[in-house]
C-alpha cells in the first residue's frame, strides 16, 4: 500500500514528542514493504529551534536513521498549495493527518485525498481536544473518514464533542528497532527526559522529582531537555540536578542505557481528563530496559501489568523507590526485565503498524469514504 502522513515534522524531534513514533511507525511499515511518504511544512517550530540551537546535524543523523521513509515539504502559504498536494497523495491508498497541521492545509489535504480516491485517516496525540476544543473544531475531524486517538478516553471526546462516526483507539508505542537495551556503563542515578511542562505539571515536577533530589543528594541527578524557564533552572540548580541540554531521540537508549532509573511525571490533563493515556516516554523507557517510576497515573485500559514499572502516589513514595531501585541490582534487573517483556509483547511500532493496516482494511470492507457508519464500540477499542 501507499501512505502519505502528513505531520509537523519527521526530520525534527526537538520538543516533539510525536515524531518519536511517528518514525518508528512509519518506519515499520516500510520494512513491511509499503510505500511511506511524510510531508511536513517549511519552517515548522521545531525544526526551526533544532537549527537554530543544533545546527543540521540531527537532521542528517535522522535522515541516515530511516533511510527507507521519503521526507518531503510544502510551503503552506503557497498559492499553488492545491496542486501541491494533489502531487503530494497521488497514487496513495492512505492518507494520515496529524492534529498539529494548520487548518486550511488539513482541508486541503482532505480535498486532495477525495480527488486521489485515498481513504483519510486523522491522527490525534496532544490533550488539545480537551485543552483547546476550538482548534481542534477547526480542523473538522468529522469530515475524515476516521479519526486514529491515542487513548480510549480521547476516543470518546472525538465521538461525543466532534461527531465524529468512525473512531480508534491507536496508543503509541516504542520504536523498538531503536529505543533497546544497551550495555553500557552507569554514570549516573536518576534521569529525567522531558521539558518543564508550560506550567502543566510544575507542583508535581517539584513534588515528585525536585524534592526527591534534595532528599538523596548522594545521587547523581541528571535531566535532558528544553524551554526551562529561569526560575526553573535555578530550581533545578538548587536540588543538585544537572541540566545536560536537550538529547535526541535517537540518543536517547545511550542516556537510559548509563542511568540507574527514570521517573514519569505526567501532565495533568493525562491524570484527570485523559486517564489513562501514558505518553510516549513510558513505553521508550521500558523498551530500553530501565527501571521506571511514575507519579500518580492510571492505566485504565490495562496497558501495563503489574511490576512492568513502579509506582509512587506520594512524594514519600517516589522517594522510596528511586532509593530501593538504585540500590539494589537485582530488583533494577528483575523490573527492567519484566517492562521490556511487555512493550515488546505489545506495544512496539510493528504492533501499531499492524494496527493501521487493520483499521485500513476494515475502512474499505465498509466501503467507509465518505460513509456516515458509526464503527461499534467493540471496533474501537
């Protein structure tokens, strides 16, 4: 089959989560033998910060990753931004539309899929349904022929608040051809790798992970990552956590690989509105076979098993078992095993690119371009 994605970028992961999965599944789907091409606008946010601050060197290291992925870009204020895409999914059997396109190019892209006779697959993976309905309104998700959300309970929101027909639950996963267990040397106790959070998590972040800091400063505390406001970097300064600057995905299984644990403390709107949606970080961590501890966080869709990661529901706990996990190998050993062996069972690329190809052939079973079906709560989950 053919696939055009288009998303916000494929060549930068710079405080984009959502090209970490985006590359492995396109990725997988390529080494299935399908024909993958992802479109991205010219001066996207951030590929313009990855160059002003890195330069193009990861952009060429992310090119030699996924060789077999064609990369292209369009200019979204061209007058021409029709025909542009009409070249762009001729020929494609699929086309995938990421939330975080400006609008009048997802409808663009939409046009141009009916004229091609490609089926139109939306993609959500923010909590911007719920944070910011308008925007999404914007995008008329009702108008495509499904709607991929990357949570049960995002699902919902898209059936209920958006009318939208045919909608699934397609969670990420890690790309496990890249994010692996390395054997590398320990340097360092605890890493985080994230950024501060844009006020979405900050009493937790000081909570769960800040004061865990200052109360084990015999650890080496480590962080990876970006927009830290100044007040925040003296916060970190003041726990004994060493800012180490932003660390590439692809760089990212080196980190995990030199670190004893890692914690998880996800943005509120994952903990109330949107239980149960993990987050990208929670699968690559237990693909790389560390130890992880996550603050308060429900997995409502049973995603996980029981001692696949630990868990803390209060600061004290955090701190107990950060203490536990990098004192003890064994118990480091024991879980680190136990969350590889369920990410790979489950929740790797190839599960999602598997997946896909189900949703696509039951979208055209169904005849469903342009259909008004409401797909049965058992077909969405």
């Amino acid at each position: 089959m053919r696939f055009a994605f288009f998303i916000h970028s494929f060549v930068s992961d710079w405080n984009h989560g959502n090209a970490h999965f985006v590359r492995g599944l396109l990725d997988s789907l390529a080494r299935g033998g399908h024909s993958v091409a992802s479109w991205e606008p010219r001066g996207a946010w951030s590929l313009q910060n990855l160059l002003a601050d890195h330069g193009i060197g990861p952009v060429v290291d992310a090119a030699r990753a996924f060789p077999a992925v064609a990369v292209h870009s369009y200019d979204p204020a061209s007058p021409d931004l029709a025909a542009v895409l009409d070249e762009a999914v001729a020929g494609a059997d699929v086309v995938v539309v990421h939330e975080w396109t400006e609008p009048h190019v997802a409808a663009a892209v939409l046009a141009a899929a009916r004229r091609a006779g490609a089926q139109a697959l939306f993609h959500d993976t923010h909590h911007r349904p719920v944070s910011q309905p308008d925007a999404i309104a914007a995008l008329n998700p009702a108008e495509f022929d499904g709607v991929l959300a990357f949570g049960r309970v995002l699902r919902e929101v898209y059936v209920r608040r958006f009318g939208v027909r045919n909608a699934w639950t397609f969670h990420e996963a890690a790309d496990h051809v890249r994010f692996r267990p390395l054997d590398r040397p320990v340097e360092q106790d605890v890493v985080w790798i994230g950024n501060w959070g844009d006020e979405e998590r900050t009493a937790e972040l000081r909570a769960f992970w800040l004061d865990a800091a200052r109360a084990m400063p015999e650890l080496r505390w480590v962080a990876h990552g970006v927009r830290y406001p100044a007040y925040a970097l003296a916060e970190l300064a003041d726990a004994g956590v060493e800012l180490c600057g932003w660390a590439p995905s692809l760089t990212v299984p080196e980190v995990f690989a030199r670190s004893r644990a890692t914690l998880h403390v996800p943005r509120r709107a994952y903990v109330d509105a949107l239980a149960g949606i993990p987050t990208i970080r929670v699968f690559e961590a237990l693909a790389c076979g560390i130890p992880l501890v996550c603050a308060p966080w429900k997995d409502t869709e049973g995603l996980f098993r029981p001692g696949d990661y630990a868990t803390a529901r209060t600061p004290a706990e955090m701190r107990a078992q950060l203490r536990r996990l990098c004192a003890g190998d064994d118990a480091r050993a024991e879980q680190a095993a136990r969350g590889l062996e369920t990410v790979l069972a489950r929740h790797t690329c190839d599960h999602r690119a598997a997946e896909l190809l189900a949703i696509v052939a039951e979208l055209g079973r169904a005849g469903a371009v342009g259909s008004t079906r409401t797909v049965p709560e058992a077909a969405c989950a």
